[in-house]
C-alpha cells in the first residue's frame, strides 16, 4: 500500500491489488446499504462510516480485513464473532474466506441503532 494517508476510501481501496479491492468494496457496499445515512470518511488512517459519531471502521492487512465496530458493536454479537480471532473492539476476518456480509449488515444495523438513540437522548 501507498505510505500517503488516503484522501478518501476510493483512494484506500486504490492502494491495495484488485482481489483486495474487491472484498474492500464489498465491505464498503455491505456498510453503505445497512446505514445510507453515514457519512464515509478515513479516521485513524481507515475508512470510516460517520453516523452522530463513528459507526464502524474496516482496514485491509497482509493476511485479514480488520472490522471495527467499537467495543459496544462487538459485545452485542460476541457468540456470532467467536469464530474470528479479535483484538479489543476489532475483528478479523481472514482474506481466505467469505466475508460474513449479513453478520456485517447486523452488526451495522445495531450501531446505527445505537448512534442515533444516542444522539437522540443528547437532544432531550
């Protein structure tokens, strides 16, 4: 990968080979569908999705994708994740195998779920 931080996810998914490129996008479109209304940044040098603060974040690596859903979005799914070595609010799905897109979709469904009843409550 390019050692410039990217600009933008296209230019993230860009610094990486086309089989990357694809599980990236796939990611990123499983993302997009579960929370059209987030907003897509790079944060901490990773794609981000931006909904009343960080949604979920997700990061290529040598032999996984990194998924970054904070600690809240990995607990609610803990026995679901239990296959995947995790690192604290981190997943890892290796490159090898199908991406777990519905477990993906939940697991975005539920922080959009909680970022906006967050928000919400800030407001009253």
């Amino acid at each position: 990968m390019k050692s410039a931080k990217p600009a933008n996810i296209n230019e993230y998914i860009a610094g990486y080979p086309p089989p990357v490129q694809a599980i990236l996008q796939e990611i990123r479109e499983t993302i997009q569908a579960a929370a059209p209304d987030a907003g897509e940044a790079i944060s901490y040098g990773i794609p981000t999705f931006k909904l009343n603060g960080n949604l979920v974040h997700f990061a290529a690596f040598q032999n996984h994708i990194g998924f970054y859903a904070t600690p809240t979005g990995h607990e609610a799914f803990e026995k679901e994740l239990s296959v995947y070595k995790q690192g604290k609010g981190s997943v890892q799905f290796p490159l090898g195998e199908p991406l777990p897109l519905p477990l993906i979709r939940k697991i975005v469904k539920f922080r959009v779920k909680q970022n906006t009843e967050r928000a919400d409550a800030k407001k009253k």
